[in-house]
C-alpha cells in the first residue's frame, strides 16, 4: 500500500494533471487507429468496430448524463428519457431538412426549447412520485413513436420511414487530418495501425468523431459546473431526504422541475448528435427500448456520478454490437443466433444491482483508492 | 347543426359513423374483448403490487414465457387448449416462483428502486430468451372458446370468445376473493401486505408468502396472455403494448384492488376501441393509455377503488 497523498497537494495536482492528458491522448488517437475498421478474432469469432460504433456511443453518453440529473441526482425515477432524446434528434432533423439549418445551429433550438418541455412535463410530475413516476414515464417512452406516425405530422417526419438528412457533415479544408494520419503513419513500431492517409469517407467520420467529442465535453463540463455548486446539492439533498431538504430552505418544486428542464435539455443535445452521427432518424429508434437501455446504462454506469455515465454510453452501445457477432459460443462450435446482447445486458444490469449498487464508477473509485490513495484536506489547511 | 358538423370535422368524425347504432354495438363488445385481457394482465399487477407495495415491470414477459409454454403444449404436444393453459399456468408460477427466491428476496421489501430496476432487468431477459429460443417468426394460438357468436345484430357480434373472456375474469377475481379472504394462505397474504414486520412477528412466514404472491400473479398473468393472443398473434413483443394498456387499468382501478382492476381494465378497453373508432385516432390508441394513467395519478393518484396510504411524517 502507497503512502496516502494529501488531497490538493502538488502531488496530487500532477498525479490529475498526468491523467488528464493520457484520456486527451487516447481520445485524440483513437479515431486514426480506427479510422480503418478494427477488425480482431478472439477465440474463432471476427469482430468489426468502427469508429461509428464510438461516435454512438458518445451520443448515448450524453443521453445518460442527463438522464443522471433527474433519476441518478434528483431520485426521479424517469424511464421515459428516449422521448426527449428523440425529440431533440427529430428537431434537429426537421430543422436540417426544410431549414437548411447546420447540424450545430440547431442546438440553439433545441437545448431551449427541450429545456421548456422538459419544464413542462416536470411540473405534473410534481405531483407523482417515485414509482408512479415511473409507471407513467415508462408508458410516456411507448408512444413517442407512434406520434411520429401520426397523420398530420407524418409529411414532416417521415413517418414510419423515418427521416433521412440531407446535409453531409464534411471535413473543413483547415482541418489537417490527413496530414496528422500521414505523420501518425510514419511512427515506427505503431503507427502500422494508422492508415496511410484518410479516404474521403474515413475523413468525415473522424471529424464527426472530433465534433461529437467536443459537444459531449462541453455538456460534461457545464452539467459538473451545475451540480457541483448549489444547484446539485440542493437535488441530491432531494433524492436523499426530501422532508430534510425541504426544511433546509430548499424549494422542492422549483428544483424538481428545474431538474427535469436541464434534464430534458441535455438529452435533446444528445439527440441531436446521434441525428449527426447517423445522418438520419427513424421513430422505432427512440422507442421503448431505448429508455430502457439508458436505464441500464446509468445503473451500470453508476447513477449519480458523471464517470457512470461514460462507462455506461460504452456498455449499452458496445455489448449488442460485440454479442450480435459473436456468431458461435466463444472456443466452441455452438452457434448463438439471437438478441444475446439484450439478454447480457439485463444480466449486467441485475448483476450490478447484487454486487455493486454504486455500478462501475463505483467499483473504479475503490480500486482507485486503493492503488493511489488520497487524504483528505484537514479542515481548515 | 353547421357549426357541429364543421367542429366534428376537425376531429375527423363523421355523423354517418356517429349515428351508426350497429357500429357502437360492435365497438362496445369488442371494447369489452379487449378489456377483459387488460384487466387480467392487471389483476396479476395487482396481486404484485399488493404484496410486495411495487410494480412488476417484468409482469408482461412472465406472461409471455407463460403464453409460448401453453403454445407449446398445445400446438406442439397436442393437449386440448385449456389444458395447455392451465399446465403452463403451472409452469410460470414455478418460474416466478424461483425468480422471485432469486432476485427479489435478497433485497429489503422496503426499497423500491433497486427492485424496479431488478424487474426491467428480469423483462429484458426473458423477452430476449423468448426470442431466443422461438425466434421472431409469429404463430398463432388457438382460443380456449369455441367460435361463432350466439348475439348478432348487423355487423355487432357477441362473441363466444368475449363471453369466454369477461366470464374467466370475473371468475378470476371471485376465486382471488375467497382466496385471500376465506382461506389461511389468503390470512397471511393480507398480513404480510398490511404490515410486514408485524406479520413476521406473529410467526407468518413472510418469505414463501410473497412467493406465493408471485407464483399467482405469474399464473393470472398467463391466463390473461391466453386470452388476448388468439385476437393478435404470438410473437416476442406482444405483452408490451398489452403490459402498458394493463398498466392503465390498474392505475385507474387503483394498484391495489382487485376489483378496481377489472373496472379499470374494462374502462381502458371501452375507451380504447370506441375513441379509436369514432376519432379515427388508430395511431394514438397507445396515447390515450398513456392520458388515461396521466389524469388518474394527477387527479385522483390512488385511483378509482385504491385505497389511501398515510404516511406519517
């Protein structure tokens, strides 16, 4: 066992520092190392990721993270989350098409006016609490697509087709990512990994990649600027003990529907990008079952922590992509042919509830703690 | 009389259909098909959430297992329908018996979320597993009733099958009546539902209690999937829509009463078919599930026939 680093000394300083720039490394070579599609064999089954399934899975991330301001830090269980996600996405949609908006200038449409109905479906949800709210979000989540669907909206949304956007997400001519890929290439040793060069499909993916990244870092960094100061203790004093709030001065109402407001407003963004990341919106995407498996994301992940939401984006998007190819039983010869992914994810998540109700953020910080410990400030040093 | 026509225009309403006496007739028996399978998924929802004060989220796919074991006896093993059905009412009591030994008993009854959340892990299993092991491909599964219809009028049938329907539910929830109030299992389901420590304190076993609970609730939840299959088709998703219509009736009717349940389901399903009907709203039939339980937790949260909790402060 180290010997316990004092909190906010200079050696912690540089042990946050140094890890802050390894995630900035990783996070800005991944896209040239899997620009060309990473395609591994483990014990007789080929694997394909792309940096598409990565993109996705940053979209999702920011779909959790605000469903973590209203059931991970205000305790409002909301399992109808897909809907204000698939509203932001066909917002961004609708506007691309008929306005010929860019993807990004959508945002300032959408994070307001999510945010408005986010406050307004938060204000008779005042009324209803804990599992009822769940009852009546869950059932909120089934309908979203056959509003899609419906008659007098169907010439604007697509329908049952969905929604196919025009616009193409192309690479600025000042973003010099062929060059970076080149020199990647010309490092000995691992840049063999790296392409020779980008195609002109691998070029916009990777920007989309980077342009993704930089939206779900700012959502990251401006939900921590808000639950970190009084806005976020007042709604975790609400999950933990709402008379006890209540009494502190806290007012209940405001700060419940303010949840749901910001809430609703990060996942439109999150809609948005997944419209970005995949160019088109159909309404069976953001069915039911997309609740459902954010639920499980912020549960795996870790409700109530930012790092869940992260580990959770990953889980939800990569355990279905790995078990739908996995085709036979891993060093068998016994064929799986299925929805295995759903399965394992259910079992992930039944798994997490047994044996660490904090999920995987959770499991890292005692590792974490163990490895590296950290002391406390004294009080008043 | 203009002024009606151009409001009822709005709503896509025709006085043709409105006038039509055959029309409503047909669309009250069929509203009454239909609610008596949402009430026999509730009843089942019911029983849960009497006992245990949750939601089981993972009601409508222990339904499901249930109504693919009773295809499977019947269709495949060749057992008359009704027997099939009762043999996989059996079956998923068993099973519901060991998921609620399992996964449910290991947490405090009095901590609602993490059980929520393990329901909606259970529902995605067992949906998952269904489509695993029969695939997506649909069947059908024949009624337990004969067909035909004893009352025409028009196009308005009463069906044998919506006899049989309503008929098995009332019986469902007169057998659950004497069952909780006239036997000593019924005694000690209502203790441990009204308070749990005091019910362990007099010596009821609470555990195999509740499990008891399950075993019913999987059993009626069968039965209810038997019922609605034969109008749709059999295939992996079907107990969803079923699972939020069903959720509708029992809040309406109130999560904790039986009878509230059947009223409840029998409203949902009368809504349901007459509002699809006459506001040509077939793409909202979902939605106005989603109102009804909407204006009920806002109005009246305890629902028609529940009763109120006190919480002491």
């Amino acid at each position: 066992m180290k010997a316990a680093v004092a909190a906010g000394s200079r050696q912690h300083r540089q042990r946050q520092i140094i890890g802050w720039v390894l995630f900035a490394l990783v996070v800005a070579l991944i896209p040239f190392l899997i620009a060309d599609t990473y395609s591994p064999t483990i014990f007789g089954n080929r694997y394909t990721f792309g940096l598409g399934n990565l993109s996705q899975a940053i979209g999702m991330m920011v779909a959790i993270l605000g469903l973590n301001i209203a059931t991970g830090y205000s305790g409002q269980l909301s399992l109808g989350h897909s809907f204000f996600v698939g509203s932001g996405a066909y917002l961004t949609a609708v506007l691309v098409n008929e306005f010929h908006w860019s993807y990004l200038s959508t945002l300032g449409v959408v994070v307001p006016g999510l945010f408005v109905f986010g406050v307004l479906f938060g204000i008779p949800a005042l009324r209803i609490q804990g599992l009822y709210l769940g009852l009546l979000t869950f059932a909120v989540a089934a309908v979203f697509p056959s509003i899609i669907r419906l008659d007098e909206v169907k010439d604007r949304t697509g329908g049952s087709n969905g929604l196919l956007i025009d616009s193409d997400l192309e690479a600025p001519t000042w973003a010099p990512l062929g060059t970076v890929t080149e020199w990647l290439h010309a490092i000995p040793g691992v840049g063999a990994r790296v392409p020779d060069g980008l195609t002109g499909r691998q070029e916009e993916a990777v920007y989309k990649y980077f342009l993704l990244v930089i939206v779900a870092l700012v959502c990251f960094w401006l939900v921590r600027n808000i639950l970190v100061g009084r806005v976020g203790r007042a709604l975790v004093a609400i999950r933990d003990n709402p008379l006890g709030a209540a009494a502190n001065g806290v007012n209940l109402a405001a700060y419940k529907t303010l949840s749901f407001g910001i809430s609703a407003a990060v996942g439109g963004v999150a809609g948005t990008m997944l419209a970005m990341h995949s160019g088109f919106v159909g309404p069976d995407e953001f069915g039911f079952s997309m609740a459902i498996l954010l639920i499980v994301g912020l549960i795996v992940g870790g409700a109530g922590t930012l790092h869940g939401a992260v580990v959770g984006g990953l889980a939800i998007q990569f355990v279905p992509v790995w078990s739908s190819q996995t085709q036979t039983l891993p060093g068998t010869d016994v064929a799986l042919e299925g929805p295995y992914g759903t399965a394992i994810l259910g079992g992930l998540l039944i798994a997490i509830i047994f044996a660490l109700p904090g999920g995987a953020a959770h499991g890292f910080r005692r590792i974490k703690a163990r490895l590296m410990p950290v002391a406390p400030q004294p009080p008043g040093g | 009389m203009n002024g009606l026509t151009s409001l009822l225009g709005v709503f896509d309403i025709s006085l043709d259909k409105l006038s039509n006496g055959e029309l409503w007739l047909a669309q009250f028996f069929r509203g009454l098909s239909d609610g008596a399978t949402y009430a026999s998924v509730a009843l089942a929802l019911v029983m849960i959430y009497k006992s245990t004060g949750f939601i089981n989220f993972a009601q409508g796919s222990l339904a499901l297992l249930g109504v693919y074991l009773a295809y499977i006896f019947s269709v495949e093993q060749g057992l008359p329908v009704a027997v099939a059905v009762v043999c996989a009412m059996v079956a998923s009591s068993a099973v519901a018996m060991f998921v609620e030994r399992v996964f449910i008993r290991p947490f405090p009854p009095d901590h609602v979320l993490p059980l929520v959340i393990v329901t909606l892990g259970l529902l995605l299993i067992i949906d998952s597993a269904v489509g695993i092991v029969w695939g997506f491909r649909t069947r059908s599964l024949p009624s337990m009733f004969p067909s035909g219809a004893p009352i025409e009028w028009g196009i308005a049938q009463l069906t044998w099958r919506t006899i049989g329907n309503l008929g098995t539910v009332f019986a469902v929830v007169g057998l659950l009546y004497l069952l909780l109030s006239r036997t000593k299992v019924g005694l000690a389901f209502r203790a441990v539902s009204s308070n749990l420590e005091s019910a362990r304190l007099v010596g009821i076993r609470v555990g195999p209690t509740l499990g008891f609970g399950w075993a019913l609730a999987a059993a009626i939840g069968t039965l209810g999937g038997a019922l609605v299959v034969p109008d749709l088709l059999l295939e992996p998703s079907i107990m969803l829509r079923v699972l939020i219509f069903s959720l509708a009736a029992a809040a309406l009717g109130g999560l904790d009463s039986l009878v509230g349940a059947v009223i409840g389901g029998l409203v949902v399903g009368l809504a349901r078919n007459l509002l699809v009907t006459f506001l040509d709203l077939s793409e909202l039939a979902l939605a106005t599930a989603v109102a009804v339980i909407l204006v009920v937790l806002l109005v009246r949260p305890t629902g028609l026939f529940g009763s109120t909790t006190v919480e002491r402060v």
